[in-house]
C-alpha cells in the first residue's frame, strides 16, 4: 500500500512538473519568438517523463503504473485548472 502511494505521488509531482514545462514551451512557441529557451523546454519536456519512469521502473517497479497514472492524472488536472482560470479572466 505505502509503494502504491509513493508512485502515485512521484507521478503527480512528476505531472506537474511536466505541465508547467509544457506551458513554458507552448508560450515560447506562439509568443513568436523561439530561441535557445524553446529548444531546452521541448527536450527537458520531452525526456523528463522518461527518465522519472526508467527511474521508478528500478527503485519501485511494483508501483510503476501507479506513476503513469498520477502523471496522466496531474496533466489533466492542471490542464483544467489553468483552462477554468483563464476562462474567468476572459469573461471579466
């Protein structure tokens, strides 16, 4: 139970992570101006996923999906959050 809780928590702050990633590259690209930044940003977000799963694969293997699910979980979370908070400021 305790290996199931620690993957699930590596995965949401692994998600996390990853989405706050994601939307630093996304701004850099549609901002019009991609640089160096933009290129750190794709291969960071890109390779991080991988290594934090290669990385639990080893140490905790028993509760790897539990990882691929708190990730995919923290992704859409944090996707609906920041779309509900953007939507507000719009309106207003």
């Amino acid at each position: 139970m305790l290996n199931i809780i620690i993957g699930l928590l590596i995965g949401l702050v692994t998600g996390t992570i990853q989405f706050f990633l994601l939307s630093k590259f996304v701004t850099s690209v549609t901002g019009g101006k991609p640089g160096s930044k933009t290129v750190i940003f794709a291969i960071t977000q890109f390779f991080f996923p991988f290594a934090v799963l290669i990385i639990c694969a080893f140490l905790i293997g028993d509760s790897l999906m539990w990882v691929g699910i708190g990730i995919a979980s923290a992704l859409i979370i944090s996707a609906v959050i920041k779309f509900v908070f953007v939507s507000k400021s719009v309106k207003k």
